[in-house]
C-alpha cells in the first residue's frame, strides 16, 4: 500500500479533531496562563510560623519600644507598642540587607584581617592623643570607650555637637526634661514636633503646652508651634537675650525688646508676648538643641540654657535624673569633651563609632580636628558617613543584630534602662564596635558581658519596676528573684524605670552669659544670603531603600540637591521653579534645583543634607563657627 | 473512500489516546517526597492524634506540616530499622534541618486561605479536600505540574475535571462553586491577597 | 441575633495633627510589598499607596503656614469612577466590607481607572517589582507582589483583614474584633491621626469624627461617596488640598 497525500491529511485531520476532544489543548492553556503569573524573577514572601516578638529601637536616641512580626525568626514587619512609630523605626527590619553594607574590615580600601586593624590601631594608640566619637551617648558601650579614654594620655571622649539634651549638658548635666509639667515651651529650633526625645511623649504632652518655636525655617515643627518666630539664622540667641532681658537679667541689659527687632527681625511685640507667656503661663522651659543641622556654639547655647534659670524651669519642667546603675570596674572615666574644645591638630587616633547614628559633623570640622598623618577608623554599617574618609573600616552590625543597651531619651524624668536583643545573627566578620575597643585596650571581654554585669548591677538596687511590652504589666524590681530573670525580661522587650528621682538638684555653676559674644556673632550674621542646611533625625545614618518613598516617588521630604526659596529672592537672581542654580560658599560650591516656596524665608536658601552631607561640607565655614547658616552667594546654572 | 475513513479514525484515535492517557503522564513530573513518612504508624501504633501535628492556633493560622523539633522530640535516634527512619535522623533531625516536604495543596502564592473558617465556620471535614490522606502507610509521589509548577492536587485527579474523583480539585473553580451555593461569594480580594 | 458580618470601612484623618514625617507611608509600603524605587522613578511614577502632601494657605512669609495631608484611595462608595471604566471587571467593591478591590491578576494595566480616578489614588507598576539581595526575606506573606504593568492601590490592608477574620473564625466567630484590624498606616502614625473603623457602627470613633463639623470629603462635588474624612480647624485646608489635589499629575498614559 502506498501512502497518498490525502492519506496523511486525512489522519492529521482526524487527529486535529481528536485533539480537541481530549483536555490537552484546554489543559495546556490553563497551565500556560497560570504560568505566566509565576515569574522567576518575582520575589516570593517567606513561609513558615508567624511569632511576635519585642525589641527596643536603637536606631536614633528615642528608644521607641518595638512589636516585630516575624516569620521564623525574621522580622517581616515592625509597629510600635501602644503607639506609632517613625519611619525609620518602621523600616528597621531592612537594615540587614542595606546594599551599600560594608562587608569585612578594610585599610583604605584593601581587605584586612580584623587581627590586623586591632594590631595597627593600637600600636598608634600608644602615641596618646587618642580619641573616640561616640555616637550615642550613655550606653554600657560609651562607658567602656570612657573608661579605656581616661587611662590613655590625652583621651578624649567625644560626643556629637547637635545633641538633643544639649541645654540640659550646658546646665551642668544629671538632668533631664519634663514636658508633661510645662505649660510653656520655648524651641530653639528643636524639631519637638519631628523627632526629638520620646515622640510618644512629645505627642502626649503636646496638647497641654503652648509652643513657641524660634526658628529661621518654617520646619514641621514650626508650622504645628502655637507661635512661630523666624528669627534671621544666627540670631536665635539674641532672641534668647532679649526674653532674658525681659525676665529680668543683669546680664542682656542692651538687648531690649527693639534692638532685639533690629538683630533678629522679630517684632518686639511678639518677643514681649513670650516673654510674658514665660512668666505667666508657666512652668515653662526652654529647650535649644537636636537639630540634625547642626549645633549652637557655646555661646549660644548658655544664653538660651540659661533662660530656663529665669524662667524657673530647675525642678519643675528641668529635673535632676539619677543615672543608671554601673557595674564594677568603671570608677574612673574620660569627662565628655566638646569638640570645639580640642584644638586644631590635636587627635593623633580617632575612632568613630557610627554604628549608632547621630546627628551629622562636616568632615572638614573633624579633620581640622586630626594631626597630619592622624589614623582614623570608623566602625560603620556602611561607608555612606564618615566611613569613606577612614584608613581602617571596620564593619559593624546593625540594629537587631546584637543586643544593645538603650539609654533614657532627654525628656525621660527617670532613669529608664532597655535593651535591644539580637533577634537576627550579624554576618560572620562584623565586629561590635566596643568590642574593637575592648581588644584594642586588651582588657578582655565583651559588651554582651558587659551588659550582663549591668544588668546585674540593676537588679542590686531592688529599686523600681519593669514594665513588659508584651502585656504593659509592671513587676517592681523588688519581686525578681534573680538577674537572670531580668535579663530574660529585658530579652523579651522590658523597661525598667527607676521609681526614686535623686531629689537633690545637683549644684548649677552657670557661666555669666557672654552677651558681647552674641552681639559680635548675631551683628555679623546679616548676610544678604544665608545658606541654611535641615535634616532629619537619623538619616544621616544608613536607612531602608524603601525611603524612596519619601525622598524620590513623593515630596514628603526633600532630598539633596534641592534648594528652597522664597519667590521674591529667586526672581532677585533671576532663578526659575525647577531650575538649575549654583550655591557657593567660601569653602566650596554645590549645584541645586530651585524649589520656591512661599514659607522661605526671604534672603535663605534652605537645602537639606540627607541622603548625604555634601551640603554640610559646604556650611562648615571657618570663619563662620558652626554650620547651623552660612553666608552664601548663588547664580542661575 | 474506506481507506479515507480509515485514516481519518487513526488520526482521531491517536490524538485521543495521547491526549488522554500521554499528555496527562506527560504533563506532571513525579517527585519522591523527601521522606516516605507512614501517617497510619504514628496514628495506631504511637496513637497520636491527627491534632498532635496539624492544629489550627489561637490566632487563626494553621500549623501545616511540624517542623523538624516536634519529630526530634520522639526521633532523637531511629525508631525502627527503616530506610526512612534513618534518613530521618541522620539527614534531618540531628543537624536540625528542616524536611523539604512537597505540600500536595500547595496553593498559589496569591491565593489566601484560611483552615480556620473552613473548619470553625463552614464545618468541613478534613477529608473533604485532603481525601483520606490521614490514614495512609505510604506518601505518594508528588505530582509537579511541568508547565505551572503546581501540584496535580491542585487541578483534581481526574484529568478531564469531569465526573467526581477521589476529592475534589482545588482550582478557583471549585472554591466558587460551594462559595457560590454557601452564597459566601462576596469580592475576589476576599480570598486573593 | 444575628452576628454583625457586614460592615462598611472608613478612615478619619485630623490634618492638625498630622507632622508629615511619612511613617504612613513607609508602613504601608512595608506592609503590602512595595518595592524601593528603581532608578528614574519619580513621584510621578512611583507607587506610595498613601501619599503625604504638603499644602500651604497661600500667604506671602512670614504669614505663611503649611500642613500635611496623608491622602490615599478614598474608598467611594457611591458612583465609584474606577470601577465604571475597568474593561476588565478587575475592580469591584466589596459589599460586606465597602472596600474598592483592585485584583492585579486581572488587570491588564489599560489604566483607564488611572485617569478616571480624581484623587490620583491608582498607581500602575512601571517596573518588575525589585528587592536589594536579601531583602525579599523581610517580604509580607499575607500580600502578594505584584508583577511589572498592572494597577495598584490601597485596600485598607486587606491581608490584616484575611488575618483578623481568621482569628475570629478559630474561635468559632464571623465578626472580627475591632482591634485585630488596624490598617498599617493607621497603626503607625506617631501623631495619632488616622482613626479607622466601621463607619456603620455609629458609636465607633471613626463615625464619630466623620460627623464633626469640620469634617469633609475630598471633591465632594464629584459625588463619589469617598469612605475616608477630613477634619481641620483651619479653613484654609479644605481649598489648599481639593487644588493640590485637582492640579497632581500621574503619568498615567505616557509611557
């Protein structure tokens, strides 16, 4: 038999309608369409027991209590207990993954042994002139760089200028706010309202107080402020000697109400109004400091510490604090310096703990700072901060990789001790940043068992309570049998407030206000055109890509590059919404967008330093002290 | 014109013969499960309980498969001479990792289901969807889908969906179905996530 | 009596005490598998289910004041512009729930309910969703990703709801508890300004607050029935917001 054409077409008919009497084709189909929904390159969410547990954020000086959700043990996502949290608390979780992490220790740029940058680093330590930047102050950590500081010649305990509680340490220290007892607030552009000391309790208290904020930059917290004084930058303090005056100083007697309008701008009215405010409608404090822009010198920051003495601030809304509880073995520790105290040249070593972020310092003010040939290492998470200028880069671990101690925030009225457990395990060659310091000293240990000897030496005191996160239920301290108990608390999610405030208020040395300082500083500070940077708590550190969503897919927070300006000083030189325009400083220039805004004030140029300090490097004029304003000039690019 | 006929019913009745009992064979790989685990063994002779390993907790979710520890808890070492229960220990329980099981009703990663609202609210059985897998000595190969990934469970054991099978399948479909006749068919976001 | 299964899902937002710091928005991102944004997304691009915007009053400085305004799909329940143009049937209102649904497996990204919505509350994936190496480990289970050229928008959180209806059912209930379904921004928000409830229930807080008098609907004039309430005491935010709204640009047509 021989096959024909139509044989085969024949049977390829037939089996073309047989086909579709079986279910292959309508099978296939099916499959195929739910293929397409499974692409490989699409992440698949994790499987697997969700539990919850607890920890305490360490990302900035709050110390906000945290629930994680977590799958196994991942977080997956955070909240927080009996309250919300900043975005960056919300976004803690991603941290781990950071994709600029810094991965192993490195000597400008070359891989190195751990071994190695300890073995260097101590080798220049023994040349004196050390000294540490300590992030975050008052952790078990900072005790131990202290302690390791006051046995070198020449150690120096650093800490960041633009601190929170920086009144309160020009107030002689041991001390710390209550908001809940004021009626009165008076900012000197603390961002009450965006980040500083507990937002929780900012935003409890904030319903009793009036605030009057005096500020340049109609920042967040100047728009929610009951009364706003934009106070030309670099004038604030006169402002502050000009309600001294008013309450009564010998020492701001030049500074009235008028001349006071004439440096700052601010009409006299309104600065008798506070001024009055402050006297009748206490108790009142005055709260200078925690702007992530940058600090008031010194100065500066007693003239307006110092109106809390007027005001009758001391034992009211400023109260004396009792510290924590620390272990055996740190009797002697390094004083806190401020940076402006160490001459130029004076570090031969420094290292920077910046696992823990803090407010950002130009660069060009720490290097002033450093020797010709000085060592610098920086233990960082990532080489975004000072990392990048460092010789030895030693990787640290972040949030949630290692327990951690949580220090109260500034407007805590007790002594309050939490920890942050490790709920994830650090990647094999990160180091914790006082654990390099405890092998650079050779003493031996570790900060884990540093922080079990702290907690320890909490529970010997039998004084005040633990609260849980978990259910809020307080144990006093007195019914916990052992350390071992509280340590497992504390591991659970825990805070122990001490019950007994020291009563006594601690003896007040307050320097006479140097109000010629001021004057010389305020008269020079009437540039044509000020450059003013802002920022946001925490992010000078690394945060979560995810904050794309606040810097670049919506315009909640301005990123670098972005200059703001009001209408009128922008058509004055000629630069258009949206343009490309130069801002140039004596120290360096920085090209911007132009963003107009009627809230500028006229002759600012507000520019935010996050993601990255290039415009920092811009404000740290020498001659100009600080880096809160500096005079500028700008063109149409 | 026979000879035609003839071809014509050979075409037909190859391709019904391949899209019937080839293409099905054809279409879903077998896959050993890691572990051949006898669920009848640990029901008669240990007299667990099915609620022992797969319970539905106080939050809602369903403990699913256990995790290794809660075999290590009886399984430190072998408890009999079996292939699988050495496998089991050596491999699994003692550097405590967990066993890649291949879940037969593996859903969609779009698809939310709760155990508990059909358990607690609609009454169901087990069986009903799983079948009687509770009382079976040895697992069955698991069949992956080669073009979807997903398990044959999924679509049913009956290739055509026509006629009732062992259980149900497990597609969409058969979720709208009793949804549609419980009027309990509200919104799609109600079960995709 | 019959367990209460329906209700109808709304949110109150006190403009006067929202600081603008984005937690809403970094948690809702968390929350539902957003991923960063790639390089070139710009706010006219990117995908912020609920979007924080900054409004003034217009004056010249130093009388100058601005607010913060979270402003995310408002859940019309009414004339529902969305759901009337979608070819696809991929949008529908739930009725037990009032919440607007938006199903990514149907979509086929014509975004027409991106140019129908007024509030520019839709977003479309003009990417593949991308996690940094690692990150996809911190992904939610209880939402899904959605994959590059579909539509997307809040949905007041549904896998919390899938969640909390769980709960409930383990313990043999329909009605879920209040307090197990809190959408994410409205757990995160420091200020407390967001409250979120069933608008039905006329003694929850969210109702109440919904009937304040300085309460009001975005673009009220459109009649959308929207589901989410402004309150403020300042006057000038009403006129502030309905313009910055009106005047937002999507790019929801060009490539």
């Amino acid at each position: 038999m021989k096959l024909a054409r139509r044989d085969l077409l024949k049977l390829a008919g037939g089996a073309a309608l047989g086909t579709f009497f079986t279910p292959a084709p309508w099978k296939a189909l099916d499959d195929v369409s739910i293929w397409t929904q499974n692409w490989s390159w699409m992440p698949v969410p994790p499987r697997g027991e969700a539990t919850t547990r607890f920890t305490t954020c360490t990302l900035c000086p709050a110390g906000c209590p945290v629930r994680a959700r977590c799958i196994g043990k991942q977080p997956v996502s955070l909240a927080g207990v009996g309250g919300g949290l900043c975005p960056a608390g919300l976004a803690g979780h991603h941290l781990p993954h950071y994709p600029g992490r810094v991965r192993g220790a490195s000597h400008r740029g070359t891989r190195c042994t751990m071994d190695a940058a300890v073995a260097a680093v101590r080798e220049v330590a023994k040349g004196g002139r050390v000294a540490i930047l300590d992030q975050r102050p008052g952790r078990t950590a900072s005790l131990v760089y202290r302690r390791w500081l006051a046995g070198q010649e020449g150690g120096l305990y650093l800490t960041p200028p633009a601190r929170e509680d920086a009144t309160l340490v020009a107030l002689g220290g041991g001390l710390a706010f209550n908001l809940d007892e004021a009626r009165t607030v008076v900012s000197f552009g603390a961002p009450l309202m965006e980040g500083w000391g507990s937002m929780a309790r900012v935003l409890e208290s904030r319903p009793k107080f009036h605030l009057v904020q005096i500020e340049a930059r109609q920042s967040r917290t100047a728009s929610m402020a009951d009364t706003w004084l934009p106070a030309k930058p670099g004038t604030e303090a006169a402002l502050a000697l000009g309600l001294a005056h008013l309450l009564g100083s010998q020492d701001a007697g030049r500074f009235t109400p008028e001349y006071v309008e004439r440096i700052t701008g601010v009409p006299a009215a309104q600065v008798r109004q506070v001024a009055r405010r402050m006297k009748d409608a206490g108790p009142a404090v005055v709260i200078g400091g925690g702007d992530p822009a940058g600090p008031f010198n010194r100065e500066e920051e007693q003239a307006i510490a110092g109106l809390n003495l007027l005001a009758g601030a001391m034992g009211r809304t400023i109260v004396p604090r009792a510290e924590v509880p620390v272990p055996a073995g740190f009797d002697k520790l390094a004083a806190e310096t401020a940076l402006d105290d160490v001459p130029d040249g004076g570090i031969r070593l420094l290292i920077i703990d910046e696992a823990a972020s803090g407010n950002p310092v130009p660069w060009s003010y720490l290097k002033r700072k450093l020797a010709p040939g000085a060592m610098v290492a920086a233990a960082a998470c990532s080489l975004d901060g000072y990392a990048s200028h460092a010789d030895y880069v030693l990787p640290a671990p972040v949030y949630m990789e290692t327990a951690q101690d949580v220090p109260a925030a500034c407007d805590s009225p007790a002594a309050t001790f939490s920890m942050a457990p490790g709920l994830l395990a650090p990647p094999e060659e990160t180091i914790e940043p006082a654990d390099f310091v405890l092998r650079v000293a050779g003493e031996g240990g570790t900060l884990a068992e540093l922080l079990k000897a702290r907690v320890e030496a909490i529970h010997k005191t039998r004084r005040g309570s633990v609260v849980t996160y978990a259910d809020g239920t307080a144990t006093p301290l007195a019914e916990m049998a052992s350390a071992d108990d509280l340590a497992k608390a504390f591991k659970a999610g825990a805070r122990w407030t001490d019950a007994g405030t020291s009563s006594e208020a601690p003896g007040i040395a307050f320097a006479a206000v140097d109000a010629a300082a001021i004057e010389r500083r305020a008269a020079s500070a009437q540039f044509p055109l000020a450059l003013v940077p802002f920022g946001w708590r925490g992010a000078a550190g690394p945060v979560s890509p995810i904050f794309s969503k606040l810097y670049q897919e919506s315009r909640v927070r301005s990123s670098e590059g972005e200059a703001r300006l009001n209408p009128a000083t922008a058509r004055e030189y000629g630069i258009l919404d949206g343009g490309l325009m130069v801002v140039e400083t004596s120290c360096g220039s920085q090209a911007m967008t132009a963003c107009l805004d009627e809230g500028v004030m006229p002759g600012v140029i507000e520019a935010a330093i996050e993601p990255g300090t290039g415009v920092l490097e811009i404000c740290d004029v020498e001659d100009w002290c600080g880096w809160r304003t500096a005079p500028a000039r700008m063109r149409r690019a | 014109m026979i000879r035609g006929k003839l071809f014509f019913a050979a075409g037909l009745l190859a391709s019904l013969s391949a899209g019937w009992l080839g293409f099905p064979s054809m279409l879903y790989e077998r896959v050993p499960q890691p572990l051949d685990f006898n669920h009848v063994a640990h029901t008669e002779k240990a007299s667990m309980s099915c609620q022992d390993c797969h319970s539905l907790k106080e939050d809602g979710t369903f403990s699913g498969i256990p995790k290794v520890e809660s075999c290590a808890a009886c399984h430190a070492e072998p408890m009999g001479t079996t292939k699988a229960e050495k496998l089991l220990v050596e491999r699994y329980v003692k550097p405590q990792r967990e066993i890649p099981w291949l879940v037969y009703s593996r859903q969609p990663q779009n698809v939310w289901f709760s155990h508990a609202s059909h358990l607690k609210l609609a009454k169901f059985e087990c069986t009903e969807c799983h079948g009687g897998h509770g009382k079976t000595r040895h697992l069955r190969p698991f069949e992956r889908n080669r073009i979807s990934g997903y398990s044959r469970d999924i679509w049913g054991p009956s290739i055509s969906r026509i006629g009732a099978g062992r259980r149900p399948g497990m597609k969409m479909d058969d979720c709208i179905d009793c949804h549609r006749a419980n009027h309990r068919e509200h919104s799609c976001i109600e079960c995709h996530k | 009596m019959a367990a209460k299964t329906k209700a109808r899902y709304g949110m109150s937002i006190d403009v006067d005490r929202c600081t603008g710091c984005g937690a809403c928005m970094v948690a809702c991102a968390v929350e539902n598998n957003i991923p960063p944004a790639p390089e070139g997304a710009t706010d006219r691009k990117g995908i912020t289910w609920i979007r924080v915007y900054k409004i003034d009053n217009g004056l010249p400085f130093p009388q100058n004041r601005s607010a913060w305004v979270p402003v995310l799909c408002q859940q019309c329940g009414e004339h529902t512009p969305c759901v009337s143009v979608c070819p696809q049937n991929a949008v529908e209102v739930d009725k037990t729930t009032g919440v607007v649904g938006q199903i990514p497996e149907r979509c086929l990204g014509c975004r027409y309910c991106m140019a129908a919505c007024p509030y520019q509350a839709r977003y479309f994936n003009w990417w593949d969703p991308v996690w940094p190496a690692g990150m996809e480990k911190t992904l939610n289970p209880t939402v899904s990703p959605r994959m590059r050229g579909v539509v997307e928008k809040c949905n007041f959180c549904h896998g919390r709801l899938h969640e909390a209806r769980a709960k409930a059912a383990a313990a043999g209930r329909r009605e879920i508890d209040p307090a197990d379904y809190v959408p994410a921004c409205v757990e995160a928000c420091p200020a407390q300004a967001i409250t979120f409830g069933d608008l039905d229930d006329r003694n929850s807080q969210v109702a109440r607050e919904s009937r304040e008098g300085s309460a009001f609907h975005l673009l009220e004039r459109l009649h959308t029935g929207p589901k989410i309430t402004y309150r403020s005491g300042r006057p000038w935010v009403h006129d502030a917001l309905e313009i910055k709204v009106a005047n937002n640009k999507k790019e929801p047509v060009r490539g």
